[in-house]
C-alpha cells in the first residue's frame, strides 16, 4: 500500500474514532426560532385589539405555554434583537438604540448562533432575525450555516397612499398575490429545511419581516376589515398632562399622530396594522402546516417572539421606541414537547433575555455563564410557580421601565417617573409616581434597576427605517440586499 493509501486509511480510522467520541448531537432536539417584527399584543390570544385576528398564531401557542405579561428587552429592533440573541441587556453591551451596530460590541460574545454552532447543531435562518442587512450582516455571517434572503416586497403604484408622504410610514392594499410577499418566500424555504433530513440537530430561524411597516398587503386582508367597521385603540386625549417632558419626548405628538390626524388617516392605519397581521397569521399557518407535515413535531422545540409591541395613537405615540405597555409587551410563547402543557398560560412578568437561556435548557444543554436573564423553564413546567422577579425594559441609555405583576415604573436619565397601577388602570392613563403613599412599591422596583450602565456603543451609518430596496426574489446569498429594515 502507498504512503498515499496508508495515510487515506489512517483518516478514516480516526473520523470513525472521533464520530464515537462526539457528543451525542443528535439525540438533541430540533429548534425552530420563530421572529416576528413589530407584532404588539394585537393578536387573538393576548386581546390587544377586539378586531385582531390570528388563528393560526393562536393555535401554534396554545401547544405550549403563552406568557401573557412578556416584555422586550429594548423597544427598538436592533437593540431587542441584539440583547435576546447575545444574552447580554442594552446596558451591558451599550447597544441602546437602531443607530448602534451591534457587530463590534458582541464580537466576542457567545451569542446564541455560535453556542448552538459549537454544540454541533446546523443553524439555519431566514427574514430578520439580527437586525440590519436583511437580517444577516456582514457582522455576523460567520454565525450561521446557511442563510436565506427573503427578498423585497411588492409596492403599490403610488409613492404614498396615506398621502403622508413620511417614507414607510404608510398604507395600503396591495394588488399582489401572497406569493410575491418577501414573508411567503420565507416560508416556503422553510418548509424546505423542516422537510429536508438534517445530519445534525437543526436550529432553524424563520424572521418574518411584517406586520413592520409598510402596511402593504394583499388587498383581501384588507377586504376582510372595512374602514367603517374599524374600532381605534383606545385612547385619553390629555393622557400626556401627567407624564414627565422626557416621556413626552418619547411620544412626540406633534410628529407621527399630527400627520396621521391632520390626512384624517387613523381608520386607515388601523385597517392598514390589522390586515397586515392577517397576512403574517396566514404564513404562521403555513408553517404550522409544515411541522406537522415534516414529522418532527413530537421532538421540536419551539419559541416564538416579537421584538416590541408598537403604538397606534395610545398616548399620541405611534411606532414603539417608548417604555409604555404598548410598545414593550409582546408576544412570546415556548412550545417544549414533554415540558409545557398544551393550552397553558403564564401571566409572570418575564422578559425577553430569557429567551436564550430557556432554549438552551429545554434541549438539554448548559446555559453560558455571561448570560443576564433567567430560565423559564420552571414557569414552563408550572405557570404558578412562584416569580418574583420584573421585568426590564430599556430604552436609550439611562431610561428604564420595570413591570411586575401590577405595576409598571418608569425611571427616565433625569430622575423624572411615571408609575401605572394595572390591576386599576390597564391603560396607564393615571400617573401615580407623584404620591408618597407609593414610595415603596417605587423603590422596589427601582431596586431592580442597573446602578451601573455602559457607554453608548459607536453609532453607525443607520439610514433612518426606510423601505428595503426591492431585492431578486428568493435568493439564496450569503450577503443579502442591504437596508435597514
Ligand atoms: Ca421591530
Ligand atoms: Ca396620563
């Protein structure tokens, strides 16, 4: 036998060796990591609007535990993202704000993709899950094994049906099958991947892109809500007299809700947000379908998240970036087979920098030391257990919200708070944080604030949010048409 041979030979000895020492990946189970962007509570199953309607999101949680009070971590995209996937809060890493890449800061970080990768697992996304680059930028194309881009969405004929003319601040039915929508391709890649056989336990991430704005669909989603019929949210006009001028900063009323009053447009933003979330519903179907086709359900493990919730008007607010109920609770639901009992419901507060280390238990792995949020495993074998932790919200360096069970604090970067008693006021209409016969609940959950903050991580060149460039449809790149969405 040559050298060559011998060589060969010795190689294949020694892959069979080191396939029997490896840990035994494959018996983990599979993952599928399910991102929604800018889904507020205006969904079936958390009541956020009487006319929302998503059954088949409402169907996917209900085989697991749905947490009713969930919080972000950020009420902005990037820094949500860059905290729940990184395992470290805005205050740790300095990424407060969309301005801030998170590339640099979580260079060295463990972050949920390159722990899964170590641990021998094939992780695969689609849509948005990092924020920025379509969802892959070039910060973090090493961290995963494959990526798809989902590609644009259509447009209607006009620059602006609002006539707002404010960017991707608009509306409209879409003369376009479901078919051209960048959330539809995305799916169906999926299907591809929970169908296709894996060599290794699968982390697959589907980030759907809507309801972000614009709210551009299909014009059946739009059929399905006449403007006539549309409920507004509910609203106080003087809600902002009794909330501090850095709150009222926040909120901005003399830009977003101006406009949107001035063009008579708050029906139609309703209408616009609602169909919207009818479309990404019909794709959640889709690939609840897929699941159950693929076979894998009894052993998946699946999360399901947004990143925010979103303002339409409540507090003449609209978008999220604010430390109100509306733009910080979202909806996050687990589905663990064996763990979570089908149809349960936990009304813990939690926030989002659980999600990583409560994925990282339920399949079986040892949660990473530099990780901030706790596990939600034991809320998820019983949604009584007792919790008394909050959760925290923060939105620009030195501006927090806590929410427990009933109260939410605010604390903004010059001292001034707001204090919301839900049990009496679950709109947050009444200011309690003047009066002294609350002191205590406010220094208790201030107790749970950071006493130290990082810096502002580096800004970057962030375009303001605008609407993505129309990219080739279903394009498997490993660099994917650039915008931020
Ligand atoms: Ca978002
Ligand atoms: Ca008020």
């Amino acid at each position: 036998m040559s050298f060559c041979g011998s060589l060969a030979r010795i190689g294949r000895v020694l892959a069979v060796l080191l396939l029997l020492a490896a840990p035994a990946a494959a018996e983990k189970p599979d993952v599928l990591f399910i991102a929604i962007d800018d889904l507020n509570d205006w969904t079936g199953c958390l009541g956020g609007h009487p006319q929302a309607s998503t059954p088949h999101l409402d169907r996917l949680v209900s085989r697991g535990t749905l947490f009713t009070n969930a919080q972000c971590a950020a009420p902005a995209c990037n820094p949500s993202r860059a905290a729940l996937m990184s395992g470290l809060r805005p205050f740790t890493t300095g990424v407060y704000l969309n301005s801030q890449p998170y590339g640099e800061p979580l260079r060295n970080v463990t972050t949920l993709n390159r722990y899964l990768i170590r641990q021998g697992y094939e992780v695969i996304g689609g849509g948005k899950i990092y924020h920025g680059g379509g969802g892959l930028a070039k910060e973090n194309q090493a961290d995963w094994h494959e990526y798809f881009d989902r590609g644009g969405d259509p447009h209607p004929p006009v620059k602006s049906v609002s006539g707002l003319n404010m960017a991707h601040f608009d509306w409209g039915p879409l003369d376009a099958p479901d078919e051209e929508m960048g959330d539809y391709r995305l799916v169906s890649w999926a299907s591809e991947q929970l169908q296709r056989k894996h060599d290794k336990p699968l982390f697959l991430a589907v980030g759907f892109v809507k309801p972000h704005l614009p709210w551009y669909a299909p014009r059946k989603y739009f059929d399905m809500f006449p403007l006539d019929s549309i409920v507004l949210p509910k609203v106080k006009p003087d809600d902002l007299d009794d909330v501090p001028a850095a709150g009222a900063k926040m909120a901005r009323p003399e830009g977003d809700h101006a406009a949107v009053l001035a063009h008579n447009q708050w029906k139609q933003a309703v209408q616009g947000y609602l169909a919207t979330i009818k479309f990404l519903d019909e794709q959640i179907g889709r690939l609840a379908d897929a699941v159950d086709r693929s076979g894998r359900a009894d052993d998946l493990v699946i999360v399901l998240w947004s990143d925010h919730g979103w303002h339409l008007g409540e507090k003449q607010h609209w978008r999220k970036f604010a430390l109100w109920e509306e733009a910080t609770r979202a909806p996050l639901a687990f589905i663990a087979p064996g763990v979570t009992k089908p149809g349960s419901q936990c009304d813990a507060p939690v926030d989002f920098m659980s999600i990583y280390p409560t994925l990282i238990d339920l399949i079986g792995l040892g949660i990473p030391g530099h990780i901030e949020g706790p596990s939600l495993r034991p809320l998820l074998e019983n949604p009584q257990v007792p919790w008394d932790r909050g959760a925290i919200t923060t939105h620009g360096r030195g501006n927090h919200g806590v929410r427990d069970r009933q109260w939410r604090y605010i604390r903004y970067a010059d001292g001034s708070e707001e204090l919301y008693d839900h049990h009496q006021d679950p709109y947050e209409w009444k200011n309690l944080a003047g009066l002294t016969r609350f002191d205590a609940v406010k220094q208790r959950l201030a107790g749970m604030l950071p006493e130290q903050e990082a810096e502002d991580a580096p800004k970057g060149r962030e375009k303001a949010e605008g609407v993505k460039p129309r990219a080739k449809k279903g394009k498997k790149t490993s660099v994917p048409a650039g915008g931020a969405q």
